[in-house]
C-alpha cells in the first residue's frame, strides 16, 4: 500500500523519534510513505475565523502535492497538521467560496480530492488492528498505558470524525493489538493546555497537572500519545506528579509508534 | 457594568457576529461550556458568560478580559454546546478585534524563557504566535 | 358557458393586509365565465356563507370559486354551504390565497399577482367541474387501539363504554406500557400501580375488549369505516387456554436474561412475565434467549408446567380482522446516550437514567424500594440530577423539550428526600418548565422542604473518582464554578418517538414530524384525529405528554372513535379513478403503482370490424381507492382519470397560470 506523506515541521526536528519510528513501522508492515514534494508548514492551527482564510492556502498546496503522487490518501501524524488538513480539506469539499478564493492562488484547481488520514486509521482501517496483532514480534504484556488522546484528533466533533469525542476507544484497541493493557481514567480527552504553555505557563501547568495525577493513580506507568505539543506539555510539568507519586515521581510519555516500533521489533 | 439599548444594539455585536461566523444570540445560557472548560478557573470572564455579554452588548468589557488570553482553542465547549454555538470563534474574533485595535502583539519571543524557546515544538511556538502576535 | 361566481375572502388582516382584494376582484370580473364577484370579510362566518347562497340564487351561479384559505381547512364547509343553495357540492373551488400566497409573500404587488393568477385557476377548473356523487357504505362498527399503555387502556376502556367491541393490541406478552415501571407519580405522588393495576384488570374482564398481546400489525387496508387488518401472533410458545399463571415455570427456568421492565437493574428468566402484575399474567418464551431454542437442550418449563401449556412448536399466527376506527397508542422510548459519553453513563453504574431510578424506588424494583447506589448497595447521600439529557440539544440530541423531565425530578427530588433521610439532592436545569395544575407547587415543595438545591448549569462533564462521581458545572445565577462529589448521578433522558413508528406510520398511511411523533390533523383544532380519516392517537406517540394529558386524549380518541361508529353508514369520497375503456391499453402500470390494491384486471369483449374479440382492462374497485391520484400519472395513453381531478382540469389550471 502507497500513501502519500505529510510529516511537518515538528517531526523533522522536535519530534524526530516520532518520524522515525513511524518510516521504521510502516515499512516493516509493508506501507509505503512517499513524502509530499516542498510542503510548507501547515499553520499549526486552523483558523477560527472568517477572515484569515489564505492561511489555508499552505495546507491546500500540500494536499495539491499529495494529488499530483496519485494516491488517494495522505498520512500525517502530528495531532496539529491532522486537524489542519483534515478540516482544511473538508472545507474545500464544502464550501464553494472558499474553494474559488483558494484556487484564484494555485496552479490547477484542488477541490479537496486527497483523503486526509492519521497514521493510526491506516493501522486500525487498511492493516487492520488484527493482523497488526499478528506481526507483533515482542508483545508488551504487563505493560500498563494511559491512553491519552488530547483534543486535536477529535475535535470539533463535526469535522474531524475520527472517532467518538467523548468516550474514543482507538488508542485502547491499539495497545491491546500490542498486547498492552489500556489503563481506564477519566482524563483521557480533556485539554492538556495546548500552546498556552508558551504563554501562560501556569495554566497548562494546572491542565498538565490533573491529566498526570489522574493516569498515575490508575496505575499507569506511561502514557501514550499522538501530538508532540501534548508529549511536551506532559513531560514538561511532570513535577505536579509529586503530590501523588513522590519526590522522584515521573512519568514517560511515549509516541504510539514508539511502542509499535517496540513491539514489532524494528 | 450597565446594560442599555445602546450598547444591546451596537456595532460592535455585528462585528464579533461577523468575524467569528456565530450567531451569539443562538446561546440559551444553559453553561455546559463553562463546565467543561479544562482552563476556566484562571478566567475572569466565563465561556458562557462570553456569550451572554456579546448579547448584551458589552463588548467593551470582553475586550479587556484576560478570557481571551486563556482560551486554549481546544473546543471542548464547542463540542459539547446544544446550541450548536462555537465558542472559541467567537473568543478568537474578540482577540482579533482587541490586536487590530491596538495594533498589539501579545507575544514577543523574548518573552519566552530560554527553557521554553529551546525545547518546544515548532506546533507550539507557531500556535502561540498565530493566537497572540499579528 | 358557465356562470361563475368569485368571492374573495379577506380572513380579516390575513389576507388582506397583503393582497389588493379590491384588484382582485376586479381581474376576477374579467375572467372567462365569471359573472359575478365579490369579496367578505370572514367567508366562513355565517354571514359570509349566506352571502354566497344568495348570490347562487340572485345570479343564477352554477359554479362557484372561493379564494380563502387551504381547502384543507374550510373545503367541507364551502362544500356544504353550495349544497344548501342547490348546487352540487363538487362544482365549488378553492384557490388557496393564504397559506399558499398572502401567508408567504411580503410585497404586495407580486401577492396580489400571484392572487389573481390563483383566482383564474381555480375559475378554469371550475368551468369544468362536474357533477359527483357519494354512495353510503356500511361501516364495520369495532374498533382496534394499537399499543396497551394506560392512552391504549384507556382509549378502550372508553370505547367499550360506549357498547362498541375494541381490540387491544400491545406487542409486549402484558399491557401496562411505561406507567408500569413508575414508582409514584406527579403532582400528587399517588402509587402509579395502584392506579393503573385496577385499570388493567378492567381492561381483562371487560366483555367488549379483546386483548390481543406478544402481537404487532402486520398489513393494514381499507379506509375509514372499513380497515381490514393483519396482526402478527407472536409465537408464545405457551398455551393461553392451558396455562393458569402458576408462574412454576419461571421459577425454574434456568436461563436468566437482564430484565427490559427492571432496565437492566435486575434479571428476569427466558420464560417470563415482564412484571408480577402483568395483565395476562401469562407467561411468554423470549426465544433469542431460551435454552431450547437456542442451544437445543433443556425443556425444563415443559417438565415442570403442571397443565402441559408450553408448546415449543407454535407458530406465528395471523389473524386478519375488519375495524371501524383505529387508535394509535404506542408510546415512547427514552433516548439513547450513546452521544453523551461525557456523562459516564455505562463507565459508571451509579451514573443512571430516570427510568432505572423509577425502578430503584418501586417496592417491588430490584431494591425492595430502598434506594440504594448500584455499586456497592448503600443508600446515597448526595444525588445529582441533569435535566434536559438529549433535550433541547439540536447538536446531538432533540432539539424539542421533552416536557415530562422537569416534573418528574423535582418528583425525584422529594421521594429521594423521603426514603433516605438526611439526604440531598442538586438538580441541574436549564430551565425549570412546570406549567400545569398544581405543578409549579409541586416543584416549590422539592426545595422548600426537601433538602434539593436547584443549580441553574448544565453538566459538562462527571469524572468517576473512586467510588464516587465528580460533577463539573457552574451556577449561572452566582457566575461560580461548581465541582460536586456525589453517590449518584441520575439524567433525565428525554423522550424519543418508538424506533419503529416510521414503520407503522407508512403501513397505517399516516405521517409523522421530524422526531417520528405521529402528526395530528391540525395543532389546536384536530388533536387527535390524524390526516387518515377513521385513524386516531392518543398519548405519547403524538407528542410528549404526561400521563393526565395522555389519558385525556385517549378519552378524547375514544369519543371519536364512537362517533363514527354510531353512524350506520358513511359517505364515499366521490373523487376517485375512472378508467377511459376506449383508450385503457391493458398493459396494467396504473395496478403496480396503486398503493391500495384498488385496481384489478378486467376481460372485455369488444367488436373489431365483424369479429368479437377480448382484451385485458383495467377496473378501480370504487371501495378501495382512495383518490391518491398515482395511476393516473402512471398511465401512458392517459386513460385513467381522477373525478374531479381529471386530466383536462389539471391542463386547464396549467394554462390559467401560464396566462
Ligand atoms: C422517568 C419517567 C417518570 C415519569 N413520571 C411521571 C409522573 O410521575 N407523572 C406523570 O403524569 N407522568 C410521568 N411520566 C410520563 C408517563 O410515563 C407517560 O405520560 C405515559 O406512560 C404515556 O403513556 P402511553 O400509553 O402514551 O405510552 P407508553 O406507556 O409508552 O405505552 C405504549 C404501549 O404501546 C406498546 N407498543 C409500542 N409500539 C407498539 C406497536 N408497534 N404495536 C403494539 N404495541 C406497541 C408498548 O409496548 C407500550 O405498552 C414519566 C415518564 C418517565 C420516563
Ligand atoms: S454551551 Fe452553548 S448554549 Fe450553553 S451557555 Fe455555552 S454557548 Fe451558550
Ligand atoms: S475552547 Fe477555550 S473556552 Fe472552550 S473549553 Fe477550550 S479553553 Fe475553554
Ligand atoms: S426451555 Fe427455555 S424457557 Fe423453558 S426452562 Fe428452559 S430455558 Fe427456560
Ligand atoms: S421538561 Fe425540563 S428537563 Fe425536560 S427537556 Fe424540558 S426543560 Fe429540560
């Protein structure tokens, strides 16, 4: 299977384990990634407004990009270009206006026909969770995660449909596919504070703070996640740990593919 | 804070209406977005109270409320609302208005600790810039 | 040439504030045929009526034109005025000028157009309108009530009153419908069993009710005096005649499944009643569930019935009877959380839904009636109540209030409050809705003396913390964040049409709203009549109700149904298909498009030349047809027409508007 990819800035840099393991995974499941030519940064977030829709117009390029490869899908990884695309995308399927005003811009006109697909709906949807299971090498038995999804994966609820806002399950069926056990609590979809760690500090703090005190007392010992904003905020305050889990408490916080890479043995 | 035809009926509700694409007279104040929010304790001024002073009319207050500098756009509310209100657009448009009109940036790199500056992802440092700098 | 008359209704401001009546008038006057025009403020009054008999006589009209309202609202009226004055009731026309015109245009000018070019229509149709004729049909004088709640029970119970036979047909193996599973009831907080048991004992022995249970329409046909129904006969797989309700066999049968009546708080076995009360109290085999149906071993109920009722290899009957009159009565479904995972529902079973609380309250509920939390079988101290769970929410829920919810927690509130002293109640509204007699009371009491906080938030979210449940909300009123630890969380969950009501609405040829609640004839004029004639509702299954206001219309369904059925006959309705023999080809597409069977083949005998020879035509049975109009357009050689409607009318409006 082909798929075109959009890796972006925070996986060529930040976040190089997490490309890595997810070039090393796919290869080993017989998925090949062909990277999207010249992509730009996608924006890091989508536009909340009427007015600033040429900030679309790097994502369009990329997706453009992605359908000049011919493959009907293009992967991403980090949470924020999935959100970016998956909603950028839809609103080129959908909104006429936006759709003319974007392609005045381009070479040939993009009328949003690339799937945009995370990494993890290839694994769950084309492989299969199943016969990933089955190319599982090193099962991580006894291995106890807190799933935890963040919001840009799943939110706004009406566009993304990646999975139930509420209650998703697709990191739980994941790891069991790893032979890991999912560790239930009730944090695992509120905000981790997002970009306000640059800004306000102590907000995210506070935010990071409940989602680590909450995984740790049931019982997890790591936590996995998708979106490299979320893997700093959690590993950046994982001093609010010390309440519940002691003076040296921590907490590793892991890429899904970090673990896959492991279990299968890449 | 007074409450007057005026204000009920000023411009600037068509403005935050227009820029964020919501109809702020859609919210019934029932407060599930105000529940919700994972950052609400550090805002002077509610989600849902947000909306009730855009009916109002009392822009003037919104735009001075660190709210909009809280807001961490994860659209919890928004997702939850039975009014099919999206609260963070209508936040964002009051940031933009408030930037436009004093031409303000909220976030200059050297603000950042050198801590953060060298360790955050590029997805971080881009999002906190595109919210808080024009 | 005909002699028309035109009178133009103003409907006090409805249609005069935005068509030029006088305008129209004049254009009127100038139409082919019209001989006579004239307007009226309310052409419907008395006044308006003897307005348009004496212009019939004064003028000689022999067709009549009334530009008003929808013929659905005043067309019998008109109808029967034209028929005083001597005419044939089928030679008056409407042209509908308010809710097709003046109710849907601002601008005058175009309103008024758009009048007039109306006018000429319905003028045009008019001068072709002929002479119709009803015959007298008999009417089968019984009646069936679909669904065996208390609107059902009461429906008829009313009915049999009157001295009409009535079917109950309830798909359950017991009547009692959802009032069955409450433990006591608004505003007066009487036992909802010791008010409907009595009722559902009547409803057995009445001599003119036959209660048809574990059943389900299968075919409806006919029309109004007239139905002829097919009813599906579950299999019991027990013997009604044999059986004597010992209930041996319940208590033996191994198979235990969780229980629809008890919500899932309790279990029941595969051979079962659905409550001890249950009317029959016959016994029925949940075959997804039984041993011996699904796994081919056991028999245990077989060895232990004393009177040898189980019968294993029953069948599905169908028994196929004619009825008068039908009432609907089928109810509602709560809703579905599925959306609302951000209330924990099913992550946490203290977290429950109104309808589970009603059953942990009953004294004979899976608690005895102690109100204890699922989870470890303590009493509660602290409950929190969300009102409005899937109400009022167009994003993922009904975007209509469900209207029972309010009462029935602040109910919640005081039996709470009675059963666990000391304990306390926070009950998280939207809105507090409680119009009604003595409901506004009812909800003063909840927190005036029974320990409920009201909270004016709507839940976001509940984190289950241990044992315990924290529920994040703000009190609008204060501008304060709430964050509350309770025992329990109970959601009013809102009221959904049954999941199968587009079903039998399409099998009983009636309509229903957005949501699948069966739609009424008009809001506030016909209740309980539906758009069917000889097809009534009654309860929840029109609209969200509580049980006062669904036993009032049940009684209301009920007059209805015996009015009709006090009548030896009705009229038919005379506008029905007509087959042109000449022209009919006998290729048969008007048959396979008729919805009511109503056309069948029919061998003539034709001369061609010298020769006599026969050939297939189509044939309307005039009992059967209901005037829907779909063969005629079917029809290729345009052979088939529908009185009243016929081909060259509808070509004649055509050309009017195309004037
Ligand atoms: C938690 C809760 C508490 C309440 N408390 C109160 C209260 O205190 N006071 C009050 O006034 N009201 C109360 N109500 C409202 C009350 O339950 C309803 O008003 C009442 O039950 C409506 O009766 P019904 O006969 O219309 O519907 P139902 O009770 O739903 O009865 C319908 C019947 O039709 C049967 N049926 C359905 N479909 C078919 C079919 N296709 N064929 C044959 N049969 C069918 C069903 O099995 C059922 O027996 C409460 C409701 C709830 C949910
Ligand atoms: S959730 Fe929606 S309707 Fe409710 S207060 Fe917030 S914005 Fe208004
Ligand atoms: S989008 Fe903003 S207001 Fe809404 S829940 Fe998130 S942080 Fe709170
Ligand atoms: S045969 Fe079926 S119903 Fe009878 S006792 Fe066995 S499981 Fe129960
Ligand atoms: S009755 Fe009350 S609780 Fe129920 S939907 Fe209406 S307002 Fe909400």
């Amino acid at each position: 299977m082909r798929y075109s990819y959009y890796p972006g800035c925070t996986l060529k840099t930040k976040a190089k384990v997490y490309e890595d393991t997810t070039l090393q995974t796919a290869k080993a499941l017989g998925l090949e990634m062909v990277e999207v030519e010249e992509w730009q940064c996608c924006g890091a977030l989508y536009p909340l407004n009427t007015e600033e829709h040429f900030s679309l117009l790097a994502p369009v390029r990329a997706l453009s990009q992605a359908k000049e490869l011919n493959h009907e899908k293009m992967v991403t990884l980090c949470a924020g270009c999935f959100n970016v695309f998956k909603r950028t995308n839809k609103a080129m399927r959908e909104d006429g206006e936006l759709r003319r005003k974007i392609n005045d811009y381009l070479e040939e006109d993009y009328l949003g026909e690339v799937d945009v697909v995370h990494y993890l709906e290839v694994l769950k949807k084309d492989i299969g969770f199943t016969a990933v299971a089955e190319k599982v090498k090193k099962k991580l038995e006894g291995r106890k995660i807190a799933p935890y999804y963040g919001c840009l994966l799943l939110k706004p609820r009406n566009e993304m449909d990646f999975d139930d806002v509420e209650n998703p399950t697709i990191f739980e069926d994941f790891l069991s596919a790893l032979g890991a056990t999912a560790v239930e609590y009730p944090y695992k979809t509120e905000c981790c504070g997002s970009y306000l760690s640059m800004a306000n500090e102590e907000v995210a703090e506070t935010a990071v703070g409940r989602i680590l005190k909450s995984a740790y007392k049931s019982g997890a010992e790591a936590i996995m996640v998708a979106c490299p904003l979320c893997k700093y905020n959690l590993e950046e305050y994982q001093k609010q740990l010390q309440d519940v889990a002691g003076e040296n408490g921590k907490m590793s916080v892991l890429y899904f593919t970090e673990l896959l890479a492991e279990a299968l043995d890449v | 804070m007074k409450i007057t035809t005026e204000k009920i009926n000023s411009n600037l509700v068509r403005d935050v209406e227009e820029v964020s694409g919501q109809k702020v007279s859609a919210c019934f104040q029932c407060g599930k977005c105000t529940g919700g929010c994972p950052v609400v304790w550090a805002m002077d001024i509610f989600p849902h109270q947000v909306l009730r002073y855009a009916q109002m009319g009392l822009i003037d207050e919104l735009l001075h409320s660190k709210t909009l500098w809280i807001c961490a756009s994860c659209q919890t509310c928004d997702s939850r609302c039975p009014r099919e209100v999206d609260i963070p657009k209508v936040i964002e448009a009051l940031r933009l208005i408030i930037m436009r009109e004093k031409g303000g940036n909220y976030l200059h790199p050297n603000d950042l600790p050198a801590r953060v500056r060298e360790n955050a992802p590029q997805q971080g440092l881009v999002s906190a810039f595109r919210k808080y700098a024009k | 040439m005909k002699r028309i008359g035109v009178f133009i209704c103003w409907c006090g401001s409805n249609i005069a504030a935005t068509v030029d009546i006088d305008k129209t008038i004049a254009a009127a006057k100038q139409m082919p045929g019209v001989v006579f025009a004239d307007h009226n403020k309310y052409t419907c009054s008395e006044l308006g009526q003897d307005m348009v008999k004496n212009a019939i006589k004064e003028h000689q009209l022999d067709r009549v034109v009334i530009g008003a309202c929808s013929p659905r609202m005043h067309e019998n009226t008109f109808r029967k005025t034209v028929e005083a004055a001597g005419l044939n009731p089928y030679y008056m026309e409407i042209a509908n000028i308010r809710e097709q015109c003046s109710w849907v245009h601002k601008d005058k000018e175009t309103a008024t157009g758009k009048a007039i070019s109306l006018v000429r229509t319905a003028v045009a149709k008019a001068a072709r309108n002929e002479a119709l004729f009803s015959t007298e049909m008999p009417i089968e004088r019984r009646a069936l009530v679909i669904g065996g709640g208390i609107a059902g029970i009461q429906a008829a119970l009313d009915i049999a009153e009157t001295g009409f036979e009535v079917d109950l047909l309830e798909k359950e193996p017991s009547i009692g419908g959802r009032m069955a599973q409450l433990d006591k009831t608004f505003p007066t907080l009487d036992c909802s069993a010791c008010i409907l048991t009595p009722k559902m004992v009547d409803v057995a022995q009445h001599e003119k009710i036959r209660l048809i249970t574990y059943s389900e329409v299968e075919k409806v046909e006919g029309y109004v005096g007239n139905f002829t129904v097919t009813i599906r006969n579950k299999a019991r797989s027990v013997d009604m005649e044999k059986c004597t309700g010992c209930g041996d066999c319940m208590n033996k049968c191994p198979q235990k499944v969780s229980s629809e009546f008890e919500m899932g708080l309790a279990e029941r076995r595969a051979i079962y009643t659905p409550f001890p009360q249950a009317v029959p109290n016959k016994p029925a085999i949940d075959r997804a569930t039984c041993r011996w149906f699904t796994q081919e071993k056991c028999r245990v109920c077989e060895k232990i019935c004393p009177t040898g009722a189980i019968d294993y290899d029953q069948v599905d009957e169908f028994i196929t009877q004619r009825y008068g009159a039908i009432v609907v009565a089928t109810g509602f479904d709560t809703h579905k959380l599925d959306k609302y995972g951000e209330y924990a529902y099913g992550k946490h079973p203290d977290v429950i839904t109104s309808l589970e609380m009603e059953r942990l309250f009953n004294a004979s509920g899976p608690t005895g009636g102690k109100l204890l939390r699922p989870s470890n079988g303590k009493p509660p101290k602290n409950v929190a109540f969300i009102q409005c769970v899937g109400s009022r929410d167009k994003a993922k829920g009904n975007p209509y209030c469900a209207k029972i919810c309010c009462m029935y927690t602040a109910k919640h509130a005081i039996l709470l409050n009675e059963k666990v002293p000391g304990s306390k109640s926070f009950v998280f509204y939207i809105d507090v809705r409680t119009p009604g007699k003595d409901y506004e009371e009812f909800y003063n009491r909840a927190y005036e003396q029974h320990n409920a906080t009201y909270i004016k938030g709507n839940v976001s979210k509940v984190f289950p913390d241990g044992d315990q449940l924290v529920v994040r909300s703000v009190d609008a009123l204060s501008g304060a964040l709430v964050e509350l630890v309770v025992d329990m969380v109970v959601l009013a969950t809102s009221v959904d049409a049954r999941s199968d009501a587009k079903d039998l609405a399409q099998k009983l040829s009636i309509t229903t709203n957005a949501h699948k609640f069966f739609n009424e004839a008009h809001p506030k004029l016909r209740p309980v009549e539906t758009q069917t004639a000889g097809i009534f509702l009654a309860g929840v299954c029109q609209g969200p109700k509580d049980i006062p206001e669904t036993v009032a219309q049940a009684s209301a369904a009920a007059v209805k149904v015996a009015s009709l059925l006090s009548k030896e006959s009705l009229k038919s309705n005379p506008t029905i298909a007509e087959v042109d023999q000449k022209r009919c080809s006998g290729d048969m597409s008007c048959m396979a498009v008729c919805p009511y069977g109503a056309i069948s083949e029919k061998i003539i005998e034709e001369r061609r030349g010298r020769e006599t020879v026969t050939r297939k035509i189509a044939e309307v049975n005039t009992a059967l047809c209901q005037g829907c109009g779909a063969c005629t357009v079917a029809c290729r050689p345009g052979a088939i027409n529908l009185k009243g409607f016929t081909n060259e009318q509808i070509l004649a409006e055509v050309d009017a508007i195309c004037l």
